[in-house]
C-alpha cells in the first residue's frame, strides 16, 4: 500500500507544471537581443519582472524584450504592474509586429489572442516609442534607478537559450562590445 501511495505521489507531481516568475536580467535590450525566459524550457511563466531604464527625468527609453512560447491562447498585461504609462508588443521570432496595446486600462497595456505553438517575442518600453527603434539617449543622464514593471502572462512558457542561439548571442555581445570601444 505504501508503495501504491508513492507511485500515485510521483504521477501527480509528474502531471503538474512549474510556474516560473522571470526576472530581467541585466538589461533585456531589445536592441542587443531579446533575452531567454528560463534555463529550462517548456516552464509555465506566469511572469516577468523587470526595469525600465530611465533618464534624470525619470523618462522610460528602452525596449525590454523576451522570448516566450506560445501554443494557443495567450494574455500579457501591466495592469497592476507598472507606475508609468506602458506599450506592450508581440511579434514573431523574424520581426514581424502580431499584437500590439497602449493604453487598454488607464495608461497599462494589455495584449492577447490565440496562435499556433513557437517561440515569439514580447516587448515593453513606455507611450510613444515606436516599435523597432532604437533608443538614442546620452548614457551620461542615465539613472540606473530605473523604473520597475511586472508583466502578468497567462498561455507563455519558458524558452531556454540553445548552444546555437548562445553562440549567436554571444557573435551578437561583440559586436556591441566593439562598436563600444
């Protein structure tokens, strides 16, 4: 009977997902790349905190990116989650723009829909910064401060980085490393 009790134990904890909470790391940069969910994929993500970078006037001007997978219904919402007046895209792994808000309740955002299983990317930056741009902000008026945000999912998994995707990122941290110097 023990035995009986154990293996049902290990089938339900078998059955059930993990939920992972992202927490930015470093600077997501969408200009750079966007950054990986989870060590492990296939995670539930339930979601991502991060920060928004900002100026002396407390300005958000980046564009925090993420890749997550999507296999069906899907939301993404700040409501609740952000101080400051948030956009929230989604698009495929190529570019492509599939959902986009601004405003939705109050000043936060909220995207979803239903799409076929694959990696995609979501992104934040704060009221009118266009989609694709890249940030052009003097790094002397730069307050690390930042300004938080959550992101609340609902039908997104982790992604894991793989060895050719790290490869590609790292191609990628070069070049910004020499276009640095």
């Amino acid at each position: 009977m023990k035995k009986f009790i154990a293996i049902a134990a290990l089938v339900a904890a078998a059955g059930v997902a993990n939920a992972d909470i992202h927490n930015e790391v470093g600077d997501a940069d969408a200009a750079l790349a966007p950054q990986f969910t989870g060590a492990i994929s296939g995670n539930v993500l339930t979601q991502i905190n991060g920060m928004g970078e900002t100026d002396v006037g407390f300005t958000v001007y980046d564009v925090d990116s993420y890749v997550v997978h999507i296999n069906g219904n899907w939301s993404a919402s700040t409501v609740g989650g952000a101080g400051w007046d948030t956009m929230l895209f989604l698009s495929d792994m190529g570019g492509t723009l599939l959902a986009f808000n601004d405003d939705a309740v109050g000043l936060q955002s909220i995207i979803s829909g239903s799409l076929a299983a694959g990696d995609y990317v979501l992104s934040i930056t704060r009221y009118n910064f266009s989609f694709g741009a890249t940030p052009t902000v003097d790094p002397n008026t730069i307050d690390n401060g930042g300004t938080p945000y959550t992101i609340f999912l609902e039908g997104m998994t982790t992604v894991a980085p793989t060895p050719g995707s790290l490869a590609l990122l790292g191609l990628g941290g070069l070049a910004a490393a020499r276009r640095r110097r």
